[in-house]
C-alpha cells in the first residue's frame, strides 16, 4: 500500500491524486469543469494532522470513497484505511458557470479546446471540442451577480481550450468576460492561456492589455518538458519551444509581480529529472512551477496508461522546488499566489506550498 512512505498523510494524498476515488455513494458533479478538473476534494486525517486534494471519481478505481461513523473514509479492496478519516467537499455548488474551489477561488471554463477540432489535441486532456462559449456576457454577469448577493467572490481562476488558429490564443474571447469580474468586484482574476505568438514589444502590449482588462496572475502551463516526449504527447503545444513559454512567464512576472507567473508540469508524464529541469527553469524565468499528478481520463488518449510512481522521489523534489522558493522570495511567499496556486488541490503540495511558506 503506502507504507513506503514515512508521511502517511502525503503518501495517500499522491496515490490518490494518481489513482482516483470510486464513491460509493452518489455524487453530484459540476456540470462546467473539464479534465482533470473535475472531480471533489477530500481532507485526508492523520490525527490532529490533515491534507487537502482534489480527486478524480473513476469507475475502475481500486479505492473507495464510504460513509464512516458520521463522516468519510477512503478504504482499499480490502476494506483498509488510507487515514483515520476523511472529509468531503464538493466543488459543485448549485452554479453551472461558477465552481467552488479550495482557499475561496472560483473556477470557470469559458470554452472547449480548438485542438480537438483539429485532431491535435493532447493526449492526456479531455477537454471538450470548441463550440463557441459557453456562456453569454448576460448569462455570466447575472450569475456573478447573484453568488455576490450570498458572499461577495474575491478571487476567480478562467481556464478555456485553446484556439490556436488566432495568434492571441482566444484571449480576445476572454476579455470581455475578465473585465465583468474586475466591474463587479473580484480583486484577484487568474488567467490558464497557452503562449501568443507575439514576440519583443508587441508581446509586452499584449501583457499590458491583460492586466488593464483585470487579469492579476497568470499561468502558461508547459506540462511536458522533454522535447520529444512534447510532440509525441501534445501534437501542436510540444512544437511551442518551451523557450516561448520561458519568455512569457519572464515578462508577466517583471508585470504582475513576483508569484503572478506560473507554469505547471505533469508527473508520470515527465520523470524525475524532467521534472526538476522544468522546474528550475520555469523558478530561473521568475514563475512559479506547479507539479501536477497525472490522470488516465476517460475519452482521452492516454486512458490506458497507468505509470508507477516514484512516490519519495516526487516528494524529496517538491522540499527542493520550496526551499528553492523560499531563498527567492521568502517565507511568506504563499500570501501572493492566485488561482490554482492558491488553491492547490491538484499540485503535490497540497493546499498550500509546503511548510515554510
């Protein structure tokens, strides 16, 4: 089981980041999230310690969300426990346009991903084919205006597919839907976009334009570092250098300030040592990396794929990237971070960076 693993609690946080979680129980899953961004998240107890993560709900899993003395457990196929306990949260709060995540973020999806139009699309996503949005600008705002009446929304992450025949990427699709949360009060918008094509000033105009919009952090995420590995996995995101991606992430950060730039990468789809260049490079261009499990999803084409994991190798590799982010930005760091960073139920941290933040 997990016992290889001195931390019991970060041992079953990683596992289940990787495998998923069968619930034996129904429940109900927002209708907007798309990949590996739906699922629930679960608050695994150790005694008096705890880890947040988000979890997959996967059919053929070999773990099992129960009901347990008033609250939850995660069992094994022969009914033993990962932890003391468990606690649910489920992100699918009643809107079809704005999901619940961890630390007070929203999530929305705005639109499908052009790349699976072109039969180009990555093989670890199952992101939706473009369609157009999803929402109208009426839909959206209303919405908006309604959660506010019950709690004002402070902070909100946007991720879409990728429309890579404009050289914008579909931002100009975005703006109009980022300036309506910067109009009705949402302090800190965080933007998922893959890399334009503009270089030199006419990128740094591009930049500007976003943040002028509302925009307060953004994510370039590279998910797959090895040059080969990019085109065999992602058939149009791997022939984007990752050079490009270093750029932007350079150029957003001199913008929006220190922890403002960030870019994620996949384990099990990049090893150890890809994980720790990407890393460092993404930490060299003044982002901040993210280290995401990978997911066989249902629909995409990896779904049959089920790597092993180096479980204390990953772990002794994230100490690395914190104190790496420690000597750059000191010990309160986390206070900066937006969007999926502040959230966190998908990185192998957990909800927060690591001890020391």
């Amino acid at each position: 089981m997990i016992i290889f693993i001195e931390d019991k609690l970060k041992a079953a946080k990683l596992l289940l980041q990787k495998e998923g979680v069968k619930s034996l129980f129904d429940i109900p899953i927002a209708p907007n999230r798309i990949s590996t961004c739906n699922g629930i998240f679960l608050r695994l107890n150790e005694g008096d310690k705890y880890e947040w993560l988000k979890v997959n709900l996967r059919e053929n899993s070999l773990f099992y969300l129960v009901k347990d003395n008033g609250g939850f457990a995660v069992i094994n196929e022969t009914g033993d426990k990962l932890t003391d306990s468990a606690g649910l949260f489920n992100p699918y709060g009643g809107s079809r346009i704005f999901t619940p995540q961890l630390s007070g973020v929203y999530a929305v999806s705005l639109f499908g991903c052009e790349l699976i139009n072109l039969d180009l699309d990555c093989k670890f996503c199952a992101s939706p084919a473009y369609q157009g949005m999803k929402y109208s600008r009426a839909e959206f705002r209303d919405e908006l205006q309604r959660l506010n009446t019950i709690k004002q929304i402070d902070s909100v992450t946007i991720n879409a597919g990728s429309i890579v025949t404009k050289k914008d990427r579909g931002y100009a699709m975005m703006a109009p839907y980022i300036q309506i949360l910067k109009q009705e009060g949402v302090k800190f918008v965080n933007l998922e976009l893959m890399p334009p094509t503009f270089k030199g000033k006419d990128l740094d105009s591009f930049l500007e334009n976003i943040k002028e919009d509302g925009a307060t952090s953004l994510q370039f995420n590279i998910e797959v570092w090895d040059t080969d590995k990019r085109l065999q996995i992602m058939p149009y995101k791997g022939k984007i250098p990752t050079g490009d991606y270093l750029v932007t992430l350079s150029k957003t950060a001199a913008l929006f300030g220190a922890g403002k730039a960030s870019s994620g990468l996949i384990a099990c789809l990049n090893d150890i040592d890809e994980l720790r260049a990407g890393a460092n490079a993404i930490i060299d261009a003044d982002g901040i990396p993210t280290i995401d499990m990978f997911r066989s999803l249902s629909g995409t084409k990896l779904v049959n794929l089920n790597p092993s994991v180096n479980y204390q190798a990953l772990l002794t590799l994230d100490k690395e990237i914190n104190q790496r982010l420690i000597d750059a930005y000191g010990t309160n760091f986390s206070k900066t971070l937006e969007g999926c960073l502040k959230c966190g139920g998908c990185n192998t941290y957990g909800e927060n960076l690591p001890t020391g933040f």
